[in-house]
C-alpha cells in the first residue's frame, strides 16, 4: 500500500516527460514540463527527502518554470510554428534518436539491476531539512560560496547577454 | 574536526575578493582601465600566494572537499597566469561595456581553480559549471559579431547535455559507493564491476566533452570560431588545463593499465583525439579552427602521458601543460596583435610586413608542432618517455603518426607568412600590452625549450610525493560520519 | 523489498534521463532542446535523492540543491541568449539551419 | 680558469663566423682577414696558455670538463653540450687553432682580391669552430653536432666559387660520399647510445669494456668505421677527397690535409676501447689504411694536377695513420697526424703560393724550372717534400712514419712490407713532383711575388715539418718520448722497439724513392711527359672507382629511377596525403554545425562507452 505514490508519482512523470518530447506546441510541452517536477517531488517526499521536494516545488516548478513561461510568451509562437514543428517531427527523425536513447537505457538498466539492496535497513529514513542544514553548513559551506558565485557567473552572463536584446537588436546584416 | 574552510588555498579568497572589488567598481563607474588593473592585480596575488606557507596541506582526511597540494599549486599556477594573458588580449577588445569581461574572467578563473584543486564531486561540479556559465557570457559577449550568438547557444546546448550526463555518472558512482569523494570508483565494489564502470564512462563523457577529446569534440572549433580571440584562448587554455587536473585527479590511484573498460576507453579516445584533431585542422583555412584541432591533438598527447603511469607520466602532463599553455596562448596572442585576423590567407607575407610578430607566431606554431628548438618538443619528447617507459607501443606510434600530419598545418601557415606580401592586404594592429604579452610569451617558449632542466625539476619537485595518489588514497567520507560527529 | 525503493527511483531517473536525450537529439526547436535539458537535470537530480536514500545520507540533497542552482542559472542564460537569437535573425529558433560555424 | 678558457677558444671563431656573415658579403677584405685571422690566432694564443697550464700542473683527473649547456636530463637519457680537454683533444686542439691560424694568415694574402672574402673568412672561422666542438667534445651529441658542423662547412668551401657548375658538383659528391658515412655513424652512435644509456663518452667506453664484445658492440664499432672512412677519405668512400680540391687552396690546406679529414683519425683514437676489444674491427682498420695507402699512391704517380697529386698524397698518409690504428700504435697514429697537419699543410700552400704566380695553372706538366724563380717557395715545398717522403733524421714525417712501421712489423710483418712499399712510393712520387715543377725547361712565366702574409706561414710550417718531429724520437737515435708521454695516460705505455735493422730500413727506402725518381725525371730524362698507358690512365683515374660507383650505384638508381618514372614509391606517399586529407574531409563533415549532430556525436560516444563498459 505504501508503495502506490511511488508507482503513481512515477508514472505521471515519466507520461509527463515522454509528452514533453513529442508536443508540438511548446506552450503545451512547457505545462507538461511543470507536470514533471511536481511530480518528482512527489517521489522525493517518497524517498524520504522532504526538504528537497519542497525545493523541487518551489524552485523548480515555481521559479525556473516561470521564466520558461515568460520566454515563450515572449516568442510569440502561432499556428505557424505548430505546422513547422510537426513537419520537424517526421517519424523518420525520430529513429537515431530513438536508437541512441533506447542503447543507453538498456544499457544503465542492466547495470542497475545487478545493485544488490544495500546493508543498512531497506526501511526508509526521512531525512529532513536539519541534517542536510548541518551538512551544508557544516563541512560544505565551502560549496555553499561557491554555489553563490555560480549562481553570480549565471547571473552576469544572463545580465549581459540580456541587455543586448533591447533596442534594435537587429543590428546586424 | 578542523573548520571547514581551514585548509582553503589563499588564491580562493583573493579571486573571490577580487570580484566583489570588481563589481563594486563597477557599481560606482565603470571603467575598463581600471577594471583590467583589478583583474590582472586580483590575479597576480592570487598566483603570488601560491608560495604562501598556508598551502601545506594539513592533512586531515574527514571532511576534506579541497586538496592544495603541489599539483593544485602547478595548474593554479599555469591558469592564473594563462588568465592573465587572456585579460591582457582582451584590453581594448573587450567590446563594451568591457568591465564584465574582466569580471566574467576572473568568475571562470575561478571555477577552473577549484576544479583543480577538488576532490569532493560537489565541489568539482560547482567550479566546472562556474567555469561553463562564465564561458556562457564570455562566449556571447560581442553583439556585433553575429556569430557569437550561434556559438554561444551551440555551447550551452552541449554542455548542458554533457553536464547531465556528467551528472548522472556521478550520481551513479555515489549510489554504488556511497562517497561524494571525486574518483574513479574501485571495481573490486559488492555490486561487481558493472555499475562502477557505467559511473565511469558517463563520468568521462562530461569530463572529455569539456576537454574535447574526439569524438565529443564537435563543439570546439565552432565555439573557438564564434567566440572572442580571448576568450578562444581562455576556451582553448585555461579551461582545458583545469579539466586535465581534474580529470588526472579522477585517475589518481587508478592503475590505468589494467585491461578494463576505463582504461580501454581513455587509450582509444587519446589514439582518436591525436588523429581526429590533426586531421580536422587539415583543411583549416581559418587559424582559429586550426588551432582548435590542434588542441585536440593535444589533449591526445596528454592522455597518453596520463596513461603512462611511473615516475614521468604526471610529470611530463604538468611540462606539457606548461608548454602547451605557453604556445598557444602564444599563437592567440600573435593574432590578437594582427587585427584578430583568423583567415590564413590574411597572413600571407606577413614575415614582411610584420616581422617581429610573424617570427613571434612562428615560434609558437613551431612549438606546437614540436620542432626543437622551441619548448614544445621537449615537451613531446618528455611525453615519448613517459610512454616508453610505460610501453605504451599504439599510443606512441599514434602520437607520432599524428604529430607529422601535425608538422604540415602547423608549417603551412609559416608558409604563408613566408609569402610575399599579397596586393590587397590591410595593415594590422594590436596594442602595447599585446605585444608586451608575446614578447613575454615568445621568449618563454624558446627559452624553456633551450634550458628545459629548471621547469623539469619544478614539475619534478611539485609532484614528488605524487599527492594526486595520496589524495586518491584517502578514505570516503563514511555516510553517517558528517552527519552525527557534530 | 519495497517498490519505493533507491534502485526503483533509479530505474525511474534513467528513464527520464533517456526520454530527456531522446528530446535533446530529436527536437530541432532550441526551446525544446532546453526543456529536454531540464529532464535530464532532473533526472541526475532524482538519481542523487535515490542514491543518498540508499546510503540514508543527506549528501545526495546537497548535491540535488547544487544541481537545483544549476539548473536555475542555465535556464536564465539559455532563455537569454534564445531570446537574443530570436531577435538577432532565427526567429524560427531552428536548430538546423541558418548556422554559419560549421566545417 | 682553465675550464673557463676551453668553451672561450670555441666562442671566438663562432663570434668571427656570425659577425662575417651577418655582414652580409659587404665587409671590405682588411677587416674580414683581420677578424678572421685576428678570432683564431686568439684562439690559438689561448689554447697555448691553456696547454701551457695543462702540461705543467696536469688536472688530477687527467681531463679538463667545462659542462656548457645541459638541455634535457631524464632519468635513462640525458643530452648536454660538455667540453673536455685531455692530452687527445689537447694536441688537436693545438693543431686546429695553430695550424689553422697560420693557414688563416696564409688565406689573407691568397684571397685578397676576391669578392667574397667575407663570406670566405665566415665559413673559415666557423669551420674552425665545430671542428673544436668536435674535438672538445665529451659528450657524442656535441661530436656529432661538430661532425657535421665540419661536413656543412667543407661543402661551402669547396663550393666556394659557385660560378662554376664543377666545383658545384665537387661539393655535392663530397657532401653525398661524407653523408653515406655519416649517416652510418650516427646509427653507431645511437647504438653506442642505447647500450650505454647515455651518451657521455667516458660512460659509454666504460660499458663498452666492462661487457665482453658482442655482436651489438661489433655493429656499432663498423657503423663508426664508415663514418671514420667517410670523413678521411678512406677506401671505399674515398672518391670524394681529389675532387674537393675544387675549392680555395687554403681551404684544402685547412679543411681537406690537416684537421676535417683527420676526424676519422680522432674519432676512433678516441672509442679506442671500443675498437681495441674487437680484433676483427682491428684488422678491418688496417686492412682498409694499408689499401688506401697503396692505391692512392699509386694513383699519386701519374696525377698531373699538382694539388691531386697533394690529395691522393693526403689520403695515402691517413692510410697510413688508419694502418697504425689498426695495428694498435695509438700513438703513432696521432704523432702521424701532427707531423701530417704540418707538412701537408706547409705543401698545399707552397702548392697554392706556385699556382697564383702561374696564372692559376695546376698542371705540373706546364710549370718546370721555378726554382730559380721563386727559391723561397722552392725551400719550402722541398722541406714539405722532405717531411713527407720522410727523409732519415733531419724531417718529421720520418720519425712518426718510422713508429707507424714499427707498430706495422709488431702486428703483421705483412703490414709492414705493405707500409714500406707505401713510403717508397711516396718519396718517388711527392719528388717526382718537385723535379718536374722546379727543374728543367721552364713553361709558364711567373709573375709577382709572394707576399708576407703568405711568406710567414710557409716558413713557419717548414721549421715544423723538419723539426716537428723531435718529440718523438726512436730509442736507437735518442730517447725523446714527449708525444708519447703525453698520451700514455690515454692509451696506455707505447710498444717497445723492433729490431735496429728495421730502423734502417724505414730510412733507406725513402732514399731509394728519391733515387728512383731522380733516374726518371731528372731534368735530362724524356719521360718528362705523362705517362700515357692504360694503367696510368686508370691510376690517374683514382683507379675508377668513380666508374665503378657509377656502373654500380649510380646507373641503376637512375634507370630505377627512368623505369619508376610514374613514381611508384610517390603513390605511397600521395596515397598517405590523400588518406589524411580524405581523414580531414570526414572531420569536416563531422562539423556539420548543426548542434542535434554534435549532440549526437556526443551521445554515441556515451552509449558506446558504456555498452563496452557493461558488455561483461
């Protein structure tokens, strides 16, 4: 019985990511692609990491979903760009890929089922917000700066590149 | 347990410092004089303090993320100073407003400095994405160019798909060993051989995609072409000697001779790196595209002296490193101090009209081909040592196969500067500070490839202890140790 | 053993990971490249949880929050730089063509 | 101090040699001569002081080391430019720089009027130069690096008046015979090199003696012997010597009588230990000493050119140090060497002084009776003669030919018939020469006089071709060992004396020689005329060996070649190109510049890495 959210959550984001691939409409694809983390923090809050499936809601489908949004109603799609996306989609583009992708997951699935279960008790521990507060604030602090200069690093180059879409922007032959 | 932060190298924080003191210069005026003065200032100190006593490590194995030995010291060293080089190329050619560049420099620096210096994934992912978003912005940096547009999403397409794959590999290796602890899994683990070597080969793709080894190289010389004559520099230097520390760093301690698929994988990457590179910069007519093969082929020489295990191996990569740094930094700097001019045809004659900066030029093409007199054949003689001594048979008959595809690109451009002057050529220029830099650079090269002894004992002495192995010897940090000693 | 269990979360994030790379390779529209992106992130995020879940360790959500930052900083830039390529002359933000680095 | 002096002796002709060429040919001749005469001179007066100091407070170690420049030291391999300075390379040292300076000071008046002196002083001083570095060497990268240095400059010299297509293909024949030689040295080297693990030639000889020869050591010490042949003209790379006499005639005096081709000479005194712990290498030497010396005396006889006449003399006299060589009188070969430098020298510049004041004619047949004419030259040439036919007591050739026959009767009686039969044909053919360039009818009027920059050399050398030889006394004269001495601690006591009768012989034979060439060419005799036969003709010839080179090597290398005129081999090496461009292409293709592609390059790469992973 407690295994049902897990098969549950799992299904919905996997469906949710296989949908997200193949729409045709990106803003279709985009609501898809927030159906994923939500999703995923179900199987968080199943795996016992609470704290992190409150992030993956708040940051994830909250936060970066948002600017994901932003940007495509910025671009301004229309019925054109459907018909030539579907055109893109011929289903003989899809087999290399299909080909390539299927291999790997083949390939790790048969690694992964040699992993016996581990020693410690198979039972699920939670682990909340205060070990991982301790570990991050204790020996990793030092990844906790330089998580605040990447996020600069992100942050400038973003800034930068930004402000060159304003104005003519075309300026260019 | 020691505080966490007791055992940081000095350089971390004064690059750190460094770029507050940028950004707040930035807030009040901006100003590209005084933010390459910071830049170049933040990182002269930081190379200055690699001598300071606070890097002995203090040898305390529980929570160490950071390793500043001799090896971290030695790369730290050769990306400070191939940074430095970067920023003085970029004087004036920055584009505007410039005072980001330095600023988006002095971020990469730093990530390539952790990177080279980490033994925790954690923080080996933070400094190669540091690196890679600052490159993001360094990339696409010009608007007039329109290609840089182009290159710029090429690039964050590609590394974000090998960040996830990178990723993936590493969450793989935790799963099976449970330790953050930045090295190649043991084989010999409960699960069998199978998941530890899964870990490994997605570990490498994220790994070599960043170092362009063929055939995950694609990117390199469309980024290289697209991106600013600095930044194809910092691209082509300093980010590839960071992930080479790295990825030495992830070997450390594993006996790469040993028949197995990781092993396997790395000698065929390097005999196809070595090939794949040479080639490609065959038919370049563009110097920059020609130099992007040609550090692909460099990565191939590296690998085997990486594979080559025993008292030259790591040593002859750090004289490598060196050398290769000097060269082409050497070469991008020549072709800043041209206009930025990358079409070989625009060269023609050049030992003419600029005589100086072509025999400049030529002294880096010929170390990179590893003609003697120049640093670089001894370099590759050094790394033909290595390999003999390790017997490595393929891999060296490939390096010398491929050095001699190498010697007819290489010499083909000298050729053209040996030209005479073509009718329609247009007068180039660089600044004051560029050709300070290939003054600097040219000497180097041809006077470390006369009097190699000093910079040998120097790799030799840094790597004595070889720390890399030591560092790779520690024990994982057990789960539950962090997690309860508070 | 349960069904919840790490190897099963992990099973799932390589499938997640795969359907991703499926996207990555087949999409010719950048936005979606990067959305495809996005799965792949999460599926190494996922795969940590799992792992740490294994090991009943919080070093897998420390990790999973540095892959959180990454993945926040990346699509900022990405999107930055799309919509700069949107208005700069690829509109149609193909991925196959108009490229001029090439050879 | 010392070791100090030793890389300075090198720096100055190499400082003359890049200030002469970096003139550019537009330095007037009294500065040229000045710098160029003035750098070795400098460099002689130093070696004295050097070999001043050497002789009185000998080093402890026997040898003097100045290490210049270490390039690279690995462990198993290390590769430096070192200077060493021990009695061998002592008394090269002097000769190079002594004898060298004369001939420089010789060149002064020679080349005065030429255009290009500066280019001719250029090539000089740096000859002299890596002839140093040859002879200094201790290490056999520098020696090689000399070795070759040498070879590039005998074929400047040689080639010097370019304008000429002939003197043009001397030098090509020179450079291509010395190249066979050198190539095979270098292989020797490298096998040295490989045994040893170094290239240092004191631990080399050190391995070299300390294993029992093999077959490896044996390769090695006859792929040295080719280099040696090769450089000193010896049958059967010897074609090259007459015809490099194309070049100026203090340029054969310097280059081609008394140091380059004395390398070969150096070379194997120096790897003594090598060669003397192979007996068949031992005999191969003076087999190969003893035919050059008869066939180029031979071929001597009937030369009509009085400077082949002067080449064929100069290899049969390094026939006759290699004959010592071989039969283990190390110091023989080296006092030979000495006594050799001065005389031939003191002979090619009397030989050149006699040319410029006969209108540049080299025929003897057009000279005759210029001993009146120039007396002075006469003397000189004589006592060069003298030296060189080996007249009993008063000359140098005598006293160092005479340990040469001595060395010859302890190994092989044979030999020392052999060695005999050489030195009677030298004194007939070295005064043959004299009869008919001083005596008789004259042909050709001289015209001017020989300078004092040419003068002073000639007197110089003639006081040392007749009392050179005073170092090196037999017991039975009176017991002068000093060369000897000096190289005993290098190769060891020198052999005791044969039986008087044998001293004797040595000294009549050469009398006899004269003797005989008196009855044939007397100014009275009608056989004032060359000789004209089939031998004679093939004699003249070198014996053909050019002929036969030809008929052999040359002929069908270039019928292969006419046969191969679609270049068979060229396709293996245009298919390579192609394959490598084709390579080139299919990268190429590869950047498609289309990110899905690049992605998926990046994605194969992935799965297969993992399929190989997961395979087991």
């Amino acid at each position: 019985m407690s295994d049902l959210p897990f098969i549950l959550f799992s299904l919905v984001a996997a469906w949710a990511a296989i949908m997200v691939v193949t729409r045709a409409v990106a803003v279709h694809a985009l609501l898809y692609l927030v159906v994923v983390p939500l999703s995923l923090a179900g199987v968080f809050f199943t795996l016992g990491a609470p704290f992190a499936a409150m992030l993956e809601v708040i940051i994830y489908a909250g936060a970066v979903m948002v600017l994901f949004v932003f940007v495509v109603m910025m671009l301004n799609l229309g019925r054109s760009d459907r018909d030539r996306e579907r055109h893109w989609m011929a289903p003989a583009v899809w087999i290399g890929p299909a080909l390539l992708s299927g291999l790997l997951l083949i390939a790790l699935c048969i690694t992964l089922r040699t992993i016996p279960p581990t020693a410690a008790s198979d039972a699920m521990v939670p682990i909340g917000p205060q070990s991982v507060g301790l570990l991050l604030y204790g020996p990793y602090v030092l990844s906790v700066e330089l998580a605040s200069f990447l996020l600069l690093a992100g942050l400038v180059s973003a800034f930068h590149i930004g402000r060159n879409i304003r104005g003519t922007g075309t300026g260019e032959p | 347990m020691t505080a966490p932060l007791s055992g940081l190298p000095p350089s971390l924080p004064i690059l750190g410092g460094g770029i507050a003191l940028l950004m707040l210069s930035i807030a009040w005026r901006r100003s590209e004089a005084r933010a390459i003065v910071i830049a170049l200032a933040t990182l002269f100190l930081a190379f200055a303090s690699l001598w300071s006593p606070v890097l002995s490590w203090p040898g305390d194995p529980v929570g160490i993320l950071f390793v500043p030995d001799g090896w971290f010291a030695y790369i730290a060293g050769l990306i400070l100073l191939s940074s430095a080089a970067c920023a003085i190329m970029a004087w004036r050619e920055a584009g505007t407003p410039a005072d980001e560049f330095y600023l988006l420099l002095l971020l990469g620096t730093l990530g390539a400095l952790v990177m080279a210096g980490s033994v925790d994934m954690v923080i080996f992912f933070l400094g190669l994405e540091t690196l890679s978003l600052s490159l993001l912005g360094l990339i696409a940096y010009h608007r007039i160019q329109p290609t840089a547009d182009e290159a710029a999403i090429k690039y964050l397409i590609l590394a974000g798909l090998s960040s996830a794959i990178l990723l993936f590999g590493l969450a793989l290796s935790y799963a099976e060993s449970g330790s953050l602890r930045f090295a190649a899994p043991s084989l010999a683990g409960p699960d069998g051989p199978a998941l530890p070597l899964a870990a490994t080969a997605l570990v490498l793709t994220g790994l070599f995609f960043k170092l362009s080894a063929v055939p995950f190289h694609t990117w390199l010389p469309d980024v290289m072409e697209g991106a600013p004559i600095p930044v194809a520099s910092f691209i082509a230097v300093t980010s590839k000697i960071a992930l080479f520390a790295a990825l030495a760093r992830y070997f450390a301690g594993a006996d790469l001779l040993r028949p197995d698929a990781a092993g396997m994988e790395l000698a065929i990457i390097a005999v196809l790196s070595m090939f794949g590179g040479n080639l490609l910069a065959l038919g370049q007519t563009n110097l920059k595209r020609l130099l992007a093969g040609s550090s692909i082929a460099h990565v191939g020489y590296l690998l085997l002296a990486l594979l080559s295990p025993g008292p030259f191996g790591l040593a002859s990569a750090a004289f490598y490193l060196a050398a290769y740094a000097a060269a082409t930094s050497g070469a991008f700097a020549a072709m800043r101090g041209a206009s930025g001019l990358s079409d070989i045809a625009g060269w023609r004659g050049m030992f003419r009209r600029r005589p100086a900066l072509a025999l400049a030029m030529a002294v880096m093409l010929i170390s990179l081909a590893g003609i003697p007199p120049a640093i670089g054949f001894f370099a590759k003689t050094y790394i033909v040592i290595a390999g003999v001594s390790a017997r490595r048979v393929v891999l060296l008959v490939a390096l010398v196969a491929s050095s001699i595809i190498g010697l007819y690109y290489y010499l083909n451009v000298v050729r053209a500067m040996m030209e005479p002057v073509p009718e329609d050529h247009r007068a180039v220029r660089g600044t004051q500070a560029n050709t300070v830099l290939i003054t600097a650079l040219a000497i180097v090269t041809l006077l470390a490839g006369l009097f190699p002894e000093m910079l040998v004992r120097q790799t030799r002495a840094l790597l004595q202890p070889l720390p890399v192995l030591r560092a790779a010897s520690l024990p994982p940090i057990a789960p539950h140790d962090i997690l309860y000693s508070e | 053993m349960s069904a919840a269990s790490p190897t099963h979360a992990l099973l799932l994030a390589t499938l997640l990971f795969a359907v991703g790379m499926l996207g990555v390779l087949a999409r010719r529209n950048l936005l979606l490249m990067l959305m495809s992106i996005e799965i792949m992130l999460n599926a190494a995020a996922l795969a940590f949880i799992a792992a740490g879940a294994r090991w009943h360790a919080a070093q897998g959500q420390v990790m999973f929050l540095m892959i959180l930052s990454l993945a926040a900083a990346e699509a900022a830039v990405g999107l930055a730089i799309i919509l700069r390529l949107h208005s700069a002359g690829r509109p149609t933000l193909d991925a196959d063509t108009g490229n001029r680095l090439k050879g | 101090m010392n070791a100090l002096l030793l890389p300075l002796i090198v720096a100055c002709p190499l400082l003359a040699a890049g200030v002469l060429f970096l003139s550019a040919g537009r330095m007037p001749p009294l500065p040229s001569c000045v710098i160029g005469a003035g750098s070795v001179g400098l460099s002689a007066l130093m070696a004295a002081v050097l070999a001043i100091g050497f002789l009185r407070t000998p080093p402890p170690t026997g040898a003097l080391h100045a290490t210049l420049w270490s390039w690279m030291q690995v462990e198993g391999f290390s590769a430096r430019i070192a200077f060493m300075l021990d009695p061998l390379s002592l008394v090269m040292m002097l000769i190079v720089t002594g004898v060298g300076f004369l001939i420089l000071l010789y060149a002064c008046g020679y080349m005065h009027d030429d255009p290009d002196i500066a280019r001719f002083f250029g090539c000089m001083t740096l000859f002299v130069a890596a002839m140093l570095v040859l002879v200094f060497s201790s290490d056999l990268l520098s020696l090689y690096i000399g070795w070759e240095g040498v070879g590039i400059c005998s074929y400047l010299l040689i080639s010097f008046w370019h304008a000429d297509t002939a003197n043009v293909t001397a030098a090509r024949k020179a450079f291509i015979v010395t190249r066979i030689g050198d190539a095979a040295m270098l292989c020797g080297l490298l096998l040295l090199a490989t045994r040893a693990g170094t290239l240092d030639v004191a631990s080399v000889l050190q391995t070299v003696t300390a294993r029992p020869a093999d077959l490896q050591a044996a390769i090695a010490a006859f792929l040295l012997l080719g280099g040696a042949v090769a450089k000193s003209a010896q049958v059967p790379l010897q074609t090259w010597l007459p015809d490099a006499m194309a070049g100026p005639t203090p340029v054969s005096a310097l280059i081609h009588a008394a140091t380059m081709v004395t390398a070969g000479v150096y070379l194997i005194a120096r790897l003594h230990p090598l060669f003397a712990s192979l007996p068949v290498a031992m005999t191969a030497v003076a087999l190969i000493g003893l035919i050059t010396l008869l066939l180029a005396a031979g071929s001597a006889l009937v030369q009509t050119d009085i400077k082949r006449i002067l080449a064929y003399s100069t290899m049969s006299q390094i026939g006759y140090m290699f004959l010592a060589l071989g039969t283990g009188a190390w110091q023989a070969a080296i006092f030979h060497l000495v006594t050799h430098a001065f005389f031939k020298a003191l002979l090619f510049m009397a030989a050149g002084a006699i040319i410029l004041r006969v209108h540049h004619r080299q025929d003897i047949y057009q000279m005759g009776g210029l001993a009146h004419a120039m007396p002075g030259v006469f003397a000189a040439f004589l006592a060069g003669s003298a030296a060189l036919a080996g007249l009993p007591l008063l000359t140098a050739g005598f006293y160092s030919k005479e340990m040469i026959l001595q060395g010859a009767w302890h190994a092989d009686p044979m030999l020392w018939a052999g060695a005999l039969l050489g030195a009677f044909a030298t004194a007939i053919y070295i005064f043959r020469c004299v009869f008919i360039v001083f005596f008789g009818p004259r042909h050709t009027e001289p015209h001017g006089r020989t300078g004092a920059t040419m003068a002073i050399p000639l007197v110089c050398l003639a006081v040392l071709a007749l009392t050179g030889g005073w170092m090196g006394m037999p017991d039975a004269i009176a017991p002068v060992h000093l060369l000897s001495h000096l190289l005993s601690p290098l190769f060891g006591a020198s052999m005791p004396e044969g039986p008087h009768w044998l001293l004797w012989a040595g000294s009549l034979v050469p009398l006899a020689g004269i003797g005989v060439a008196w009855m044939l060419w007397q100014p009275r005799t009608r056989t004032r005329t060359p000789p004209e036969n089939a031998l004679a003709r093939v004699a003249r010839a070198g014996w053909d060996f050019d002929t036969l080179y030809d008929v052999l090597i040359v002929r069908p290398f270039t019928t292969l070649g006419q046969l191969n005129q679609s270049d068979i081999c060229d396709r293996l090496s245009d298919a390579t190109a192609a394959t490598a461009r084709a390579g080139g292409r299919m990268l190429g293709r590869m950047q498609s510049g289309q990110v899905r592609r690049y992605a998926g390059w990046i994605a194969a790469g992935t799965v297969v890495a993992l399929c190989l992973g997961v395979r087991p």
